[in-house]
C-alpha cells in the first residue's frame, strides 16, 4: 500500500512538474522579445507578493514602447510621475506562453503587474497584482486617493488577489483618526492560452475604518470601526 502511495505522489510530482515548465525560451519568434525576456529573473510557484521582491534595473525605452506601453498616456502614472519600468520575475506557464511581472514606480509609489505574453511578443493580458499607490494632488471626498494590492498565484496558477482603497474623506474624533475604505476579494486563473479570467470576487463594500496601520501580514492594515 505505502509503495502504491509513493508511485502516486512521484507521478503527481512529475505531472505537476511538467504542468509548471511549458516556458520554452527556444520557441521565443522575436529577437527583441527574446531580449526583454532575458531580462527577468527565474521565479517559481507558489509566488506571494507578501515576499521581499527586487526588480533591480529599469527597462530601457524601446522595449517598454514594444512590450508594454504603446501609448504616450501610459507612461505616466494617475499622479503625472514619469513611470521607470523595472524587471522582476519570470514564472512557469500552463502552456506555449509567457508570464512576466515587472514594476512601475514612480515618486508616487509603486504597481506591479502580471503580463502574458505569445511568443512573438504579443500581450494577451494583464493584471496589476501588487499597489501601494498613493494619488499625489486635490481628491474629491467621494474619490479614492490611495490603493494597496496584494496577491498569491498558487501552483496551478490561480490568483488570489486582495485590493483595499482609501477614499479622501477622513475625520479625526478624539485624536483617533477615521476613513472610508473599500475592500475586494477576487480570484482569477491564468488559463492555458494565456487569457486571465474572473472567477469570483467579493466586494465588502464601503466601510469606516480605524487609522494606525495593523503588521504587514494583515490585509487590509486596518481595522473596521465598530
């Protein structure tokens, strides 16, 4: 019986492998793309945003121009900041495609997203998975000035993906401070030809919450005011 139990796990374990390791930097068709590729480190499966992540140098221009941002609007962030593109990790795929997540910073803080990619370099879709992004200017009370994103992509490549916003309403009453925010549970998965789907969400809706920001394990950092 343990011997039947061993073949099973090591057929899993195998399967489960071959599941994650599609990525095939040979099948890569453009010269340009092959080179943006390069240029992200190797990462793996379970991956958490809640981890320590480097995205160590910028993307130079003309790589950013092809790959991920055609447009002259999409070069700047919601506050105006010039947008430096950075590199972060290459993850396996579940079929003849491409997962990459890079990094945009700005004097505004930081967004990071999840791209698929064909092998010519063509984006099939994007989801950002990561924010700690506070709006810079004027807000109107009912709008949001400040996001956070956080986001696990387990090993079969679903994605759980937490948002939470700060509208610009806030008061203080007895020296503790109080907000309006929003929070957003949503699950998405990756399917086999790169497509990002929905799968569920969500939304807690528009609550009153607690300034004093809770440890970094939590999500959100705040309490909701009772």
């Amino acid at each position: 019986m343990k011997n039947k139990i061993l073949i099973f796990l090591v057929l899993f374990a195998t399967e489960l492998a071959s599941y994650q390791n599609k990525f095939n930097n040979a099948k890569i068709k453009d010269d340009d793309f092959k080179r943006y590729v390069s240029l992200f480190k190797e990462g793996s499966l379970p991956f958490s945003t809640y981890d320590e992540m480097y995205c160590p140098e910028n993307i130079e221009k003309s790589l950013v121009r092809k790959f991920i941002c055609k447009e002259e609007s999409c070069l700047k962030d919601w506050s105006g900041y010039e947008i430096e593109f950075g590199p972060c990790v290459k993850i396996p795929s579940n079929g003849d495609y491409v997962i990459l997540i890079y990094d945009e910073s700005t004097e505004g803080g930081t967004v990071r997203k999840l791209t698929t990619y064909d092998y010519h370099g063509k984006k099939i879709a994007e989801l950002e998975i990561f924010a700690e992004k506070p709006f810079h200017g004027e807000r109107q009370k009912n709008e949001i000035d400040h996001y956070e994103i956080e986001s696990i992509i387990s090993s079969d490549l679903r994605i759980e993906k937490k948002y939470f916003a700060i509208y610009a309403e806030e008061w203080k009453v007895d020296d503790r401070r109080y907000f309006y925010g929003r929070y957003i549970e949503s699950v998405y998965k990756i399917e086999t030809n790169g497509n990002i789907i929905l799968i569920s969400e969500k939304d807690h809706g528009k609550q009153k919450y607690v300034g004093g920001r809770l440890e970094p394990s939590f999500f959100p950092r705040w309490k909701v005011s009772q």
